[in-house]
C-alpha cells in the first residue's frame, strides 16, 4: 500500500500538471470507487470545476476545487497516470478525469480497494486523522505525552492513522529498527528518551523515503528505489545493518513485522 512518501511523490509529479486545470467531465468506471455521492452526482458536481491545489494529507492526495474537494485514497492497489485524449479506458480503470488541455487523470486500481471523496467539508473525509509526522507541533514532548495516553503495543498503534497519520507497514518497520525500539514494546512504558529517538527516526525515513520517491517494493507502486535501503523490512534472514543479528519476522497486530532480535530489544 502507498503511504506517506509514496503519495507525496505522487502530489510532487501531478502539482504541475494539474493546478489550474479545469475538469471538464468525468468517468465513473467502478461505481464503488466514489463516495458518499452517487456516481451521476459525482459527475455532474465535478465538471467545471478548477483544481486550484494539489497536496497531501496523511495517505490521501487533496485536490483542492473551485468550490469542493477530492481526495484520493490509493489503498492497496491504487495509481495515478496522466494520459492524452482521447483515450480508451484500460482493464483495471475506476475513474477518469477529463481536463481542460485535452488531457485525463486516470485513476487505476486492480484490487478496487481505492475510493474518492468530492465533499464541500474536508473534515469529513480526513477529520478524524492524527497528526502529521512534520507538523511543528508534532514535537518529541507532544509524541512522548500521546504515547502515555495509550497502552497499546508500539507497532500497531504507530499504525492507526487516528494516533499519527501516514506511517504503514514498511516505515514503521524502518522507523522502529532505526531507534532500536521493539515493535511490541507497551507504547506508555517508554521512556522519553526513546519516545525522542524514535519521533526522530519516524522524520527520518519518511525524509528518506521521499527523497528516493517511495518504495517500489511490489507491483502496486512505480518508480521509487527506497527498497534499496531498507533497514529490516522484507530482510527476513538478512543480516542487521547495525550489528549483523539475522534480521526476523513475527506477526504484531496482524501485520507481518521485521526487527532486530539484538538491536530491538523487548
């Protein structure tokens, strides 16, 4: 699944190409794929309208519109392209944005886990998300009192997207082997210290994780390199940057979860 530097290569590469470009029509090929409308209400309330901003919040791209806004959630299968028209729809396409310079946005996703909102009131697609991991609020002291809220396992409460938004599976896995946290470590038991460690290895790998445009680790996702520096993810047997300990797999909160036996330290 894309998370945080995934769509954020995502709204670096579509910014140009789409601020100030009016949707002139839509295409609702799946209609699952839009909500709350109707598909007939989406198309009918979105031709015309300018995207006037492209940015991110958490894992979802934001188009900001003349008069309401799209937000994009790829899920486990989504992508986005840019396409000329005409253009014929291929298999797997959901949705198809037709614009003003004879172009298309075209929103793909095998599984058909993807949606989109169009809403006048952002708050109600992505109201209930946690901070953002670079938000100048989101400081060690905020992290360090938000985890003695919780007494939860570290790995999965990194995961709720209510707690902190934008972490999934793989930086999770990257951010708690670069502090040297256990990913099953009780989230009100650790100490400040580490809460700081770990606030600064969370920065980290996203910065990381962006600077190489994500991570193309499987077939859902295009044209990132951060793979080639993972720490722990998927380097079951492999052994540990840091202390060369065969890297492990365990399951924590039903997700399959990669650490150092030695340098992650229940």
């Amino acid at each position: 699944m894309p998370e945080l530097p995934e769509v954020e290569t995502f709204v670096r590469s579509l910014r140009p190409e789409l601020t100030g470009r009016t949707i002139r029509a839509a295409q609702v090929l799946w209609d699952r794929t839009i909500a709350p409308r109707s598909p007939a209400q989406f198309m009918a309330e979105i031709a015309g309208q300018e995207i006037c901003a492209v940015s991110r919040r958490a894992k979802y791209l934001h188009l900001q519109l003349t008069s309401l806004h799209l937000f994009i959630h790829l899920r486990m299968s989504g992508d986005l392209w840019m396409r000329e028209l005409p253009y014929q729809p291929e298999k797997h396409d959901r949705l198809i944005l037709e614009l003003s310079d004879n172009r298309a946005l075209v929103f793909n996703d095998t599984r058909k886990f993807g949606r989109a909102w169009l809403t006048v009131h952002p708050e109600d697609v992505i109201g209930g998300l946690g901070p953002e991991p670079f938000d100048p609020a989101f400081t060690p002291a905020t992290f360090h009192a938000r985890l003695m809220e919780h007494h939860r396992q570290i790995k999965p409460l990194l995961l709720d997207q209510s707690f902190l938004a934008g972490l999934g599976n793989i930086y999770t896995d990257e951010a708690l082997h670069l502090s040297g946290v256990h990913p099953q470590r009780i989230s009100d038991k650790i100490k400040y210290d580490e809460a700081e460690r770990l606030h600064q290895s969370i920065q980290n790998v996203l910065l990381t994780g962006i600077e190489h445009n994500g991570a193309s680790f499987d077939w859902v996702y295009r044209g990132g390199n951060f793979q080639n520096y993972f720490r722990a993810y998927a380097r079951e047997g492999q052994p540990c940057p840091v202390c060369g300990a065969p890297i492990q797999r365990m399951v924590v909160g039903q997700r399959g979860t990669h650490f150092c036996p030695e340098c992650q330290v229940k």
